[in-house]
C-alpha cells in the first residue's frame, strides 16, 4: 500500500515539473522580449531639457530690458525696500 502512495507522489511531481517546464520554454521560445533603453531615455530627456534652455536663453537675449527700464526697475526697487525699513 505504501509503495503505491509513493508512487502516486513522485508520479504526481515529475508530471508538475515537466508541466512547468514545458511552459517556461514556451514562453521563452514565442514571446517577444522587453527591453528597456534607460539610458537612451535618459539622455533624450536631458538633450530635450537643454534645447528648451538654449530656446529659452536665445529668446531672453532679444528681450533685452533698455538702460531706461533697468533703472525704473531699480528705482522701484529701492523705493520698496526703503518702505520696508522704515515700516
């Protein structure tokens, strides 16, 4: 009686590991594998962020404030603070 429990068992654990095998080789054999670039990604959003700030420099450059609205800004500055001391 004892000799056909055994049986049964490693019956049962050699048919659960041929099983998984069985699977695990078709996953591996028919499936397409991912693959991620991190480094490509990564460098694409630094190149993408340094474009915007060479953008953004470029376009600050024709903007330029004249002599006239620096030393209103600087006026209006100083009033500001004035007004903050003696407040």
């Amino acid at each position: 009686m004892w000799g056909w429990i055994i049986q049964n068992i490693l019956l049962s654990i050699i048919i659960i590991f041929i099983v998984h095998n069985l699977g695990e080789y078709l996953k591996n054999t028919f499936t397409v594998k991912k693959t991620k670039d991190v480094v490509g990604f990564q460098m694409q959003k630094y190149k993408l962020i340094m474009d915007e700030i060479h953008d953004t420099n470029n376009e600050s450059k024709n903007d330029e404030l004249s002599e006239k609205e620096k030393q209103d800004m600087n006026d209006d500055l100083n009033d500001f603070m004035l007004n903050q001391i003696n407040a």
